[in-house]
C-alpha cells in the first residue's frame, strides 16, 4: 500500500491538474460548447472514461491501491450483510437500512471493497447524465457543465478515491423534480421517493422534507404525506419489532464531532460558551436553526414550481446542514455540489467560476490536513501554537466561507426565480 503522505502528495497534483483544466474548459466555451451540444452522449460518455473509469482501471488494478476512507467500513457491513447479519443488530452502520444490503449485490460478482467503489462511480455518473438531461431542456449550457462536473478534483477524490455515496441522495432529490415536472399531482411519486432514499442511503435527507413540505400544497401535500407514511410506518413498526431501540443506530452518528463547520470556527472566539455545552446540545440547536430557516424558505417560494426551486433549496439546506451542525464534515460538500454546478454556476470565466475551484482545492487537501494534525479542535487561540495548525484553521475558515457564499448565492437564485413573472426555470446568471 503506497504510503498515505504520498496519496495525499498525488492527490493534490491532480486536482491542481484538474483545476487547470477546468478553467481552460470555461476560458475556451465558445469553441468547446458547439461540440457538446452536437455530441453531448460522446463528449460526457468520453469524459466518464476519462475522468473515472480509467483512473479506477490504474489506481485499482494496475496499481492495486486499496480503498481508504470510509469504503473498508463499508466492505466490512456488506460482507456482514451478505453472510445473513442483521443491520444495526448484528452489525454497525450509521446509514439507511436497505444500505449495506445494496452495496452487497456487487461483492456477488467479485467480492473486493473495490467493487463497492465502482458502485459509487457508476451510481456517479448515472446522476450525472439524468441531472444534465433534465437540465438540457431549458440549460443549452447544460452538457458543457457536466464536462466541468467530471472535470472537477473534488468528485473524483470523494468518490472514486473514498467511495462516498452522498450523490445518491441529489438522485433521488432529483427524480422528484422529474416528477414534478411531468405529473399534474406529483404527491405520491414525490413522497415515494423520498421515503426509497430514507431506506437506501441516509436519514440526512429526511433535512429536505421541511421545505418540501411547505412547498407542496393542498392535496399533493397530503398525498406526499401518504406516501410517506405508507412507507415509513410499517418500517419503523417492523424495525422495532425486530430489534427495538437498535435502529435508532444512525442518529448516533451526531454524537462524533468533526471539522470544519461554524462551531469549529467559532470556538477560538466562544470557547468559554461551547464548553459548557454538550456536543449533542450543540446538534439539537443546529437542527433546530435549520428546520426553521428551511421551513421559513419553504413558506416563502411556495407559490413557485416545485422542479424551479428545488435545486436552489437543496444547495440551502445541505449547505446550512453542514455550517450549523457539529458533526458535520468538508466531505459534506458532496451532497450538493453537482447542484450548485448546474444551477448557481454560469459557464463562464468570473467569481463563480472560482469560488466553484476553490472549494474543490480546500475540500481535497483540508480533511487530510485535519487527520495529520490528529483531529485537532481550536477551543482558544492558544492552540495557534504552531504555523501548521494556524494553516489548518485557515483551511477550516475558507471552507465553511466558500459553504456560506453557496447558502446565498442558492437564497439569490431563489429571490430571482420570485421576482419572474411568469416564473419558469432558466439558465443561470452570471
């Protein structure tokens, strides 16, 4: 196994590679884009080539790197999974039910972590062309932002190198719109869903529900509330039966700090105040502040399409998912980057543009420097003892900063989406 100094040492050659080529990409649109346009299949179909399946071909089989991060975790429930274990009674897991019991179907075929990898790659790409279908309708842009997508060193160190899952959970954020937008009453396929995605992937995306919720009104809302309940209530009844309080195994995940978020940036100049509260207080109070602001913004754009604003309120809820909660980690950008590409980022040169790669960079290189630095937390600024920890906070500062200018730039689409008349989702401004 190739020394861990030096994985990070070619992880951050590539994604300044990466970086670079994204740039040109945007520099050089007027002569790229006719070319998407006129081959769109080819052009993403030559981009998952290259960009994904055969960086996994050399860093896999020719080589035989072994999956980090969280994929040995996964291996280890699967290979449970498979052996007939029960999750949460039998095994740990912190995600859905359904999830180790998914990520097994591929060990059936060759039973390596790297098969789980491969899974997320795939699982990758197909969100990647339904998002650009979707968008293709009213984005003529929208092929030559799914090249900048692939292009990106972030989604190719998350998930081909750490085999992350969260881009499942826009997928079926996704399929929601796509049900919007083609049934008049999309209640149920809307709840139906949401509940396949709080069985498969994460009880994170139940956050999205409370927009929804205002955002849907008369019977498609208790049509959604149905389906949900259809589902979830014999699941929990069932979960319960079977193994009592066990399956409340993925809330416990809240209780394990990580970094960064506000409460990391903030302690240096609160210590005092974050000491004398308990890391799951500090939770509670972070999920409190962002069902109110959520159910504040679904009251607000409730009057919209559902498909028009979706994408803008799933950027704002994950986002301020990861500024107010604790627990939350840089990897979390995962969840809604693929939405902040296609709906907040113009392709072309300008701020966006950059503030799009500089949080690619800090997402790569921060969550190494973290662990280098043993988990460090900043509870005073005596801990700024040393260049390299000063180095790691300004890491912390520029993500939860690039964090927030998503959070606004998401409420901006929004405010600019209420002021159309008629509404109707279009191209994003530069």
């Amino acid at each position: 196994m190739t020394p861990i100094i030096s994985v990070f040492a070619a992880k951050v050659v590539v994604s300044i590679g990466l970086s670079i080529m994204a740039v040109l990409l945007i520099r050089f649109r007027a002569q790229v884009l006719p070319v998407v346009q006129d081959r769109a299949p080819q052009v993403l179909g030559a981009c998952f080539l290259f960009f994904r399946f055969i960086p996994f071909i050399i860093v896999y089989l020719i080589l035989n790197e072994v999956p980090r991060n969280d994929v040995p975790f996964f291996y280890e429930k699967a290979t449970k999974a498979l052996q007939g274990g029960l999750v949460y009674r039998d095994y740990w897991s912190f995600h859905a039910p359904l999830f180790s019991y998914l990520i097994a179907i591929p060990l059936l075929i060759w039973h390596s972590p790297k098969a789980i990898v491969l899974l997320m790659v795939m699982t990758e790409a197909f969100t990647v062309w339904l998002t650009y279908r979707h968008y293709r309708r009213h984005n003529p842009e929208a092929g030559l932002l799914a090249v900048l997508y692939f292009m990106l060193p972030a989604p190719l160190v998350i998930c081909l190198l750490g085999g992350q899952e969260d881009i499942g959970l826009w997928l079926f954020g996704l399929l929601t719109m796509v049900a919007a937008a083609r049934r008049k009453e999309p209640g149920l396929a809307i709840g139906l869903w949401m509940a396949a995605a709080l069985l498969t992937l994460k009880v994170t995306f139940v956050m999205i529900a409370f927009p929804v919720f205002f955002l849907l009104g008369g019977k498609t809302r208790l049509r959604w509330m149905g389906a949900l309940a259809l589902v979830g209530i014999p699941t929990l009844l069932l979960l319960y039966a079977v193994m009592g309080t066990q399956f409340m195994m993925p809330v416990q995940h809240g209780d394990i700090p990580f970094a960064p978020n506000l409460t990391t940036v903030l302690k240096p100049f609160l210590g005092t105040l974050f000491s004398h509260v308990p890391l799951k207080t500090l939770n509670w109070i972070g999920v409190a502040a962002t069902v109110t602001i959520l159910a504040t913004v679904g009251l607000r754009y409730r009057k919209l399409p559902y498909a028009a604003v979706f994408p803008s309120i799933w950027v704002m809820t994950f986002g301020l998912f990861m500024l107010f909660q604790p627990s939350a980690m840089a990897y979390y950008i995962f969840l809604f980057l693929i939405a902040a590409v296609f709906e907040l980022t113009p392709a072309r040169p300008g701020a966006r543009l950059w503030l799009l790669i500089v949080a690619n960079l800090v997402v790569v290189v921060q969550p190494f420097y973290w662990i280098y630095l043993d988990q460090i937390f900043f509870n005073s600024f005596a801990d700024f003892n040393s260049p390299l920890k000063i180095f790691e906070y300004v890491l912390e500062v520029i993500t939860v900063g690039c964090v927030a200018a998503y959070v606004w730039l998401a409420w901006k689409r929004l405010e600019l989406l209420r002021n159309q008349k008629p509404v109707k989702a279009t191209p994003v401004a530069a």
